[in-house]
C-alpha cells in the first residue's frame, strides 16, 4: 500500500490559502497542495512534515496539523491523508524543483486547472464543512 500526504495551509489574516503549481511528474501544470508520498520507514506525519520542510523550504516549523480527510482508493492500494494547517501570515515558499509557482488564495477563487485529487476533496461537503470549521476555530 502506498501513502501519501498533503497540507491545506491557511493564513488566518488573509483568509486564504498555498497553492503549489507542479512540475515534471505525474500531473503536472496543475496547482496542487504541498506534500507527497510518505516512504516506507515514516508515520503519515512524519512525511507530511518532511514534506513541508522539502517543498517549501521549512517556512512552517512545527505544524498544528488537524486531520480534514482520509481518501482511500477504490483498490485500497492508495490512501491519501489531508490535512489543515493554520500559519499566523502569508509567506514566499522556497521552491524545490517540484514545483515552479505558488499563489494564495481563498476556496472561492480557486487555480486552475486543480490536481484532479484536490477537486475529488473540495466537492465533498463534509471536507468543505471541516475546513470552515478550523478557518474560524483552529
């Protein structure tokens, strides 16, 4: 089974949220959340936090991270943990080579076009609930 992991970051005075545009691999020129697939040695957030680190440049030290969704494919061979992240300002990531842009923005003006993944997790209305529920408390 492979497990992969990803960050909804939020920044509570903008109301908005990072969005990574991804290069070279699988899916790529679509805008997509910062994280990957967790290797076979690490808890689901231990690589949510190597991946924070890797993609942006270790802008976020220890995370708060609430869980939002655990997406499991119809296979059960892939499980994808998303989770929210709350950050107290916007700030420019420091790219890796997996990705050659980023913008902030609030869920009602979304980038296009979205990794397909990310669009499965935002029309599900118990998510979208989630993520208005910490946007206000977490």
């Amino acid at each position: 089974m492979t497990q992969g992991v990803g960050a909804l970051i939020y920044a509570k005075p903008t109301g908005r949220y990072l969005w990574l545009m991804r290069t070279g691999s699988s899916w790529a020129m679509t805008w997509a959340l910062p994280g990957g697939k967790v290797d076979g040695n690490e808890t689901v957030i231990v690589g949510l936090a190597r991946e924070i680190q890797e993609e942006l440049g270790g802008r976020i030290t220890d995370p708060k991270l609430i869980p939002i969704e655990r997406y499991t494919s119809n296979d059960r061979r892939f499980i994808y943990h998303t989770f929210f992240v709350s950050v107290d300002n916007e700030f420019m990531p420091g790219l890796n080579d997996e990705h050659i842009g980023y913008a902030w923005l609030p869920l009602s003006a979304l980038p296009k076009p979205l990794h397909p993944g990310i669009v499965r997790t935002l029309a599900t209305p118990e998510v979208v609930d989630k993520l208005r529920y910490c946007e206000l408390h977490c």
